[in-house]
C-alpha cells in the first residue's frame, strides 16, 4: 500500500478569524496555549513541554499528509494574532472503549479568546468543512465531565453525549455528531 499524497491544507476563513495550516513559526503561539493553566486544566492537567509541542506541531502536518486531515492553527483575522489550535484528529489514543477510525474533534483557545464565541465560529468552520470534504458518517469528541465550556459548545456544535470512556485514570464523555449530508 503506497502512502496518501500529500494534502494542502485548506485555510478556512470566518467572519473574525482565519484557520491555516500550521508553520515553524507557529511554535512560540502552541508553546504558550499547551503551557497556560486555563487550557490545560481540563486537558491532562499539565503543560507541555517544549519538545512535545514541537511533537505536537509535526503531527499536525502528518496528520494531513496520512489522513487528509488535521488541525489548523487558529488566528485573529485583523492582526494575525495567534488564538488556538482546532481541528479533527485520528490519535489512536488508549481509550477504553476505543473511538476506531472516528475523527475526532478538538479546540483548545487561550484564555484572552475564552467567552467571545471564536471557539464556535472556529468549530463550526472545521465542521461545515468536513462535512463536505470527509465521507465519514460521524465526528466525535470527549470532554472532561467538569468542563462545562467544552461541554456546553459540543451541545450547539450538534454533538450529544453517547457514553463514558477512561483514558489513564481519567473518566470522559465521549460525544458524537452525525454528518450533516447538506452542508453549503
């Protein structure tokens, strides 16, 4: 089996940001979001160290590459400004039950986006993209319990609670959202 070409990852534009691929350049903006207590209290609960976000960032683009999907990095579309990092994954993690090959969704913003919406603008940009560019029947996404932010925008992005999965120690919810066949 040869390996998937290479996918150009498509830049989605929102009325207040812009989602681009990641670059190099965007290391010092994921160092800051994967270290910053607000975002990772819910996400593992510690920050990353710098080698695993460069890890973090190399994925990324392999992700694209292998799968044809992935993440983008999410900037401010006035200034540029770096905001967080959405997209839909395949992480294989060591969930109990396993997701399997659904594409899982994920957003982390940084605290000074929290509360304006961009976490729903970003998502649902994601979303009408691979509802028209995946043939997959569904995404999915897991949330800490106690998370009631990430929670509550799963809710309006159209996902609904399908049952609990353990990763580590930890107790999830693991949501799922059919695609939307019509998407514009």
């Amino acid at each position: 089996m040869s390996p998937a070409p290479a996918t150009t990852i498509p830049a989605l534009v929102t009325p207040r940001l812009v989602l681009r691929g990641h670059t190099a350049a965007d290391f010092a903006g994921s160092l800051a979001l994967w270290t910053d207590p607000g975002v990772i209290r819910f996400i593992g609960g510690r920050a990353s160290s710098e080698h695993e976000v460069w890890q973090r960032l190399l994925r990324y683009g392999g992700m694209w590459t292998m799968l044809g999907f992935g993440y983008w990095v999410i900037t401010d579309r006035t200034d540029g400004r770096f905001l967080g990092e959405a997209g839909l994954a395949d992480l294989k993690r060591e969930l109990l039950p396993p997701l399997g090959d659904v594409p899982e969704s994920g957003w982390a913003l940084l605290p000074t986006a929290h509360g304006r919406g961009l976490g729903h603008e970003a998502m649902q940009a994601v979303l009408t993209w691979a509802d028209r560019a995946l043939d997959r029947p569904e995404t999915c996404c897991i949330i800490d319990p106690i998370n009631t932010a990430s929670t509550s925008l799963a809710g309006k992005l159209g996902y609904q609670a399908r049952h609990t999965a353990r990763l580590a120690e930890n107790e999830l919810t693991v949501f799922y959202r059919p695609r939307k066949t019509n998407a514009p």
